[in-house]
C-alpha cells in the first residue's frame, strides 16, 4: 500500500500537525518508504495467531476507586502556556 | 591521587567508604570535568548546586556511618526521566521549559539510595532516533573517534548523551531508556555497558512516554558490576505503573562473579546477516569462545521470526507514540503557537514543537491506526510480535540460559554520515535489539573489543523473562576476557 498528497494531508490532520505545500511530496516519499518496509509482513502466516496484548503476563491490577492524590491545581496548571484561577485557557470552543 | 572520574562506580563507592575523598570532592571532580566537555553536548544542563547540595548531604551520612547504597556517587539522568522543578524537555521544543511538579519514580529512588545528580543529558528527541542527531539542542559527539582521524562520530541513540558522558568520565553512571535499542546501541558505540531489563522491571512512572509496551529503563555505566548496582536501585515495583512487576529485586552485584559454568548459551542463526561486517562475525564468535572457556555450553538456536521485528516494530512503536504524543497540544505545558481557532493552535503547535523524525513517525502511527487499516497494519504487527515473542519461548523451553547475538551491525559511524538516507537505513541500526524489546526480554550490551578503525564494538546477551542476574554472570565473563575497555584520551577537554 502506498498514500497519494491527499492522503498525507489527511493523515497530517488527523495528527493535528500543519503542514506546508513544500512539505508534502517529502513527507510522502518518507512515509511511503516505510510503508515499502513493512509490506514483508503480509508474508508471515497469522493465521491462529492471538495479537500480544500483554508483554508479561500478569494479571491487571486493580485498586479501590478512590482519590489518592490531588488538592494542588496551581501546581497542575503550573506549566501551563495560559491559565486563569487555576483553569487552562484555550480560543473559544463554542460559539 | 588519581583522577577522580577515572574510578569506576563500585571503586568510587570503596574509596567514599574508606574516606579516601569525600562525596563534594568526587562531585567537583564530575563538575569540572562537565564544564571542559562542553563541545560534546552530553548534558543538555548542568544542575551543580543540585549536585553540590547533595554530595554535602552525603558527605554528612557518611560521616554519621548513616551512608546509603548509592551514597555519594555522581550520576546523570536522560532528559526523559521527570525530574521535579528541573527543566524536562525529552530534547524537544515542544516541551520548552517544562519544570515537573514531580519526580520520576525510577530517579527518585536513585536519590533515596544517596545518588547524586550532576544535570540533564541529552537524546534523541522522545527518544526517537538511533545517533542522538534528532534533538532539539544538536547532537552529541562520541568521545571515541577514528585512530588517525579527528572526525566526529556520533554516539549512538536515542541515549546518546548518557553514553557519551558515561564514556567521557562526566558521570559514574547514567539513566537511560530504551525502546528498540536506546541503550544498547549507544553503549555498544561507546564502549559501555548498557542493560535493557525486563519489561516490568522498572517503573515508567514519571519517564516521558514513546512507545509504552516497548519503553523501559535501565542504567549505562563503565563496568558490568557498575551497571549491576545501579539496576538494582531502579528496579522495583511501582503502584502508580500497572506495568510494573511485583517480584521482589535481586542483589545483582552478587550475581556478577557467578560466572557461566553449566549455563547453555544459544546462539541464534538467523542473527547472521548477508553482508554482516566479518569484524562482527569474528567478534561474535569470539564471544562464543569466551563463555565456553569459561565452562558455558554453546548451541545454535533458531528464532525463525528474527527478520520481521523491525518492520513489526516501525508499526507498533510509531502507532503508540502517535497516541502518546496526542498530549502536547499547547493546553497544558510547554510551547503554543496561536491559531484562529483551537484546531489551527493544536496543529500549528504541533508543527513547530515537533521536529522531522517525530512528525514522521506520528504520521505513520497516524495512518496505521486509522480506519480501515488498524487489521491489515497495527493488528498483524502485534500477531507477529507473538511469533517472535514465541520463538525466544520455545528456546528457552529447549534449556537455554542465555542468547549471545551481536549489538550492532557496525560500530559509531560519522556525524551527518546518514543525514541524506531514507529513514529505514537509519532503523536498521536496531536490527539485532529490537527483537528483545518486542519480546519484552531483559538485553544487555557489554563492550567486547576495537575494531580494526579502532572504534568499541559490543556483544549482546539476551536473558529469560526477570533474569538479568544471568546477564551481569555471563556480562562479566565476557568484560573479563575482552579486558576492561581503556576509555579514549579527554581531546576535549
């Protein structure tokens, strides 16, 4: 399989990443690249084959649904690019 | 007296015991020695009165005969590891000047052991990459060079930097992550010692995330031994990672001098690669000769899916870091760029935080993820993950201890050398680690000789599930019979 320009900006949006007319053409080369890489796969036979879905088995650990830590916003929004009184501020959402 | 960075972790610990120099001592030692190696860009920044303020808590420990384990020991931490109120960026605009509210649980446990931290290292941006050219704040330069060339290489990645300074004797020790082969890889380039453990062993808690059923931990340091002592501060179980195992940790310095009589050592056949350099091949077989004079069995195995790790991985890897890496959107931390709407300032931000090797791999962990592609991609990947998982099971089954395999496919290679090289050129510099991670297996990467460029080339033991003791037995056994590597002359400095 291989993506054509339209479908590299499709992807670029759904990553939520801009990207310039110039850059296209590059990325797509790259991507397509790596895609040519991974077609071996298709050879392998799967047939049967459970997906890992945990390196090391064990049993998921499970605690009580309570709070455990917190009471601290102003450390929470600490590093934030823009708050007020402890909220994250963002360009208006809803209009 | 001699140079204080010159000693290896566990010698610096004897000499700290002993009061032959006190922990300020050896600190101002690693501090100025930081300050002279500069043009490496190991440390992406330096915390000395951190540092300073530690090795006074120490000295005063041991002064009390309240000494801990690691008490005392200067150490430098990748710049993935969340470090509280010190800048943490994993080598990426995006970050900025992100200062952590909190501690990492694998460094907060070093710091609990007495260890001293000297700054921030440099890697890969997020880890990603294989020559630590892809961070933000330039690559690192390999204290190793060509003989008769003054070349710079590249250290290796994505912990270049932690390689780099544990070779140019800033630091006793280091942090390190490793993914595919982040420590491995670079330890090998540098003359090292590096061990990935086993998936579990050490908490993720707190260590920027890439790949999380890949990312683990582990120390880079000088010696087999030095590497034994610090895994064992790292390692342990951690309620705030659901990954993380509940077993308890091993003395593994005890195991070090166990040696490999009795052991049966695999050596896979599919590890040999057309094309394979002979160097690599001759040093192989060396290692092979080695355990087996040291009363080790040595027996061909074969792990049948060896050649489609890498690919399984160029999928698994970039599909949970694109889902990772959804967090840094410009809301919460590090750098925004404005945009008309929230749209525009979430890919606008993206776009300027992240540089080219993340983006791409976001990109393909984007698409392969999307729909109508999840089973033909990111589903077949994690079925041959359980082949290749598979493979190393029935091995060990068979009564195999351990597996020797090469570390790398060459030693450091120059700086910018493969600038203009697809990205999969650059992958297949993972090709014999990243089996290990896809598997979940405990690696370590022990430096076993020069080659004839008279650059450090490794060896690779890979371990059953939780059994790095085995690894540090048969690591040591190979350090002992290649000699301890003489670490090149400070042309830096």
């Amino acid at each position: 399989m291989s993506v054509d320009e339209k479908t590299v900006r499709r992807i670029a949006h759904l990553a939520r990443i801009a990207v310039t007319d110039e850059e296209v053409p590059h990325l797509q080369g790259e991507l397509n690249a790596i895609l040519d890489f991974v077609e071996q796969l298709r050879e392998v036979d799967v047939e049967g084959v459970e997906p890992m879905t945990s390196v090391m088995p064990m049993v998921m650990k499970k605690r009580q649904d309570a709070v455990t830590d917190g009471g601290y916003p102003e450390k929470i929004v600490a590093n934030a690019p823009m708050s007020e009184d402890n909220f994250f501020v963002v360009p208006k959402v809803v209009e | 007296m001699t140079d204080l960075t010159d000693l290896s972790l566990a010698e610096a610990r004897e000499g700290l015991k002993a009061r032959r120099f006190s922990a300020t001592e050896l600190t101002r030692a690693h501090l100025e020695a930081m300050e002279k190696a500069r043009a490496l860009n190991a440390y992406v920044l330096e915390t000395p009165e951190r540092a300073l303020a530690m090795a006074a808590e120490s000295d005063k420990r041991i002064a009390a005969g309240e000494a801990r384990p690691l008490e005392g020991i200067p150490l430098g931490v990748k710049d993935l590891f969340a470090t509280e109120g010190v800048r943490t960026t994993a080598c990426s605009a995006i970050l900025d000047d992100f200062r952590p509210p909190y501690e990492s649980t694998v460094t907060s446990q070093l710091w609990r052991d007495g260890a001293v931290m000297l700054g921030k290292l440099n890697n890969d941006e997020f880890a990603m990459g294989s020559s630590n050219e892809t961070s933000v704040f330039g690559p690192v330069v390999n204290p190793w060079r060509r003989k008769g060339s003054d070349a710079k290489l590249v250290p290796g990645g994505s912990s270049g930097g932690s390689a780099a300074a544990v070779a140019a004797r800033l630091c006793l020790g280091a942090t390190a992550t490793d993914t595919g082969g982040s420590i491995r890889q670079p330890a090998a380039f540098t003359g090292t010692v590096g061990i990935k453990p086993t998936y579990g062993r050490c908490s993720r808690w707190g260590i920027v995330a890439f790949a999380s059923s890949l990312d683990q931990a582990g120390p880079i340091a000088r010696t087999v031994r030095d590497s034994a002592i610090l895994l064992r501060s790292m390692a342990g179980h951690d309620p705030k990672d659901t990954t993380s195992v509940d077993l308890p940790v091993p003395d593994y310095e005890a195991a070090v001098t166990r040696g490999v009589k009795g052991l049966k050592i695999g050596i896979p056949k599919e590890y040999r690669l057309d094309g394979m350099p002979a160097e690599i091949e001759a040093l192989w077989q060396k290692g092979a000769e080695w355990l087996k004079a040291a009363g080790a069995e040595i027996v061909e195995v074969s792990l049948p899916h060896t050649k489609y790790a890498l690919p399984a991985y160029y999928i698994v890897a970039p599909a949970e870091a694109s889902s990772n890496l959804a967090r840094y959107d410009g809301v919460r931390y590090g750098l925004r760029v404005p945009g008309k709407d929230i749209v525009e300032m979430y890919e606008k931000t993206r776009a300027a935080g992240f540089g080219r090797e993340v983006k791409r791999r976001i990109m393909i962990g984007t698409y392969v993820l999307s729909a109508g592609y999840y089973d033909a991609y990111y589903l077949r990947a994690q079925k041959v993950r359980t082949l290749i998982k598979r493979d190393f099971e029935h091995v060990y089954a068979s009564g195999v201890d351990a597996i020797l395999a090469p570390a790398t496919p060459s030693s450091a290679f120059g700086l910018g050398e493969k600038a203009n090289a697809s990205p999969v050129e650059m992958y297949l510099n993972d090709v014999f680690t990243v089996t290990v991670n896809m598997a979940g297996l405990p690696g370590i990467a022990v430096p076993a000789g020069l080659d004839s460029q008279g650059l450090p080339l490794g060896l690779q033991l890979i371990g059953r599930p939780f059994d790095e003791e085995t690894l540090f037995a048969a690591g040591q056994v190979i350090e002992d019979a290649a000699g301890r590597m003489v670490l090149p002359e400070a042309w830096w400095a």
